[in-house]
C-alpha cells in the first residue's frame, strides 16, 4: 500500500481527494493522510513510522511555510522521499524551481486525477524495484 501525505492549507483538498481516490483507499491501493500546513506535514514525518512506501503531494502557494520551503526541508531530512507538487501556477519557471529543489512532479491545478494516478503507480512502480 502506497500512503500518500497529501499537504494543502484549503479545506476542501482533502474532501477532494478523499473522493477522487475513494475506490482505491477502499482497495487499500493508497492510504492518505492530510496536513493543512508545512510545519503540520513535518510533524507528522517526524512521528509517524512508515512502514513501505510513502509519497508526499504538496501545494506550493501555502501561508506561513510555502510548499517549496517544505520541499527543501524534506529533501534535507529524507533525500529519497519523494515529492509531486501541485499549483494553480504551473508556468515553466515554477516546474524548473520545483525539480531543481527535488520534486520528481509538477502538477498542475485543477488536479487531472487519472494523470495523478498514473504518476503515483509509476513511483509505486519504481521504488519496488
């Protein structure tokens, strides 16, 4: 099972991904969990124990710690982690700042979900190998 930390300070993101993903988080393909802020998604990174794999889908444009400053932050403690952002703003500047910081995706908003998908079966994919 893939758990996905899913990190946006809109209060609708979670109802929305929770579901466009229902069918899987049912077939237990993706477990989500949800932080409303950076400093909550480091939070949880520095509790949790996860067990297999785990990928982290930040907003970029968030008050207080942006989704760019946690990228930088994850990426110090857990390089290997890895990161799709997701922004309203997808020009090329942004996607080019957000892989050289270590986001393996950018994402653009409003969210294409069957694209989404295939992005995190592809990293499934990869780290099973």
């Amino acid at each position: 099972m893939l758990k996905v930390l899913m990190v946006d300070d809109e209060p609708d993101a979670e109802l929305l991904f929770r579901q466009n993903f229902r069918r899987e988080i049912r077939k237990h393909i993706y477990e989500f969990l949800f932080a409303q802020s950076g400093n909550q998604a480091l939070e949880i990174l520095g509790r949790k124990e996860f067990p297999g794999e785990l990928v982290l889908l930040s907003d970029i444009n968030m008050p207080g710690m942006t989704g760019l400053e946690l990228l930088d932050e994850v990426k110090q403690r857990t390089p290997k982690l890895p990161v799709i952002m997701i922004t309203a703003y997808g020009d090329a500047d942004t996607e080019h700042d957000a892989k050289r910081r270590g986001a393996v995706q950018l994402v653009s908003k409003p969210v294409d979900f069957e694209y989404l998908k295939a992005k995190l079966t592809e990293l499934s994919a990869q780290s099973a190998q």
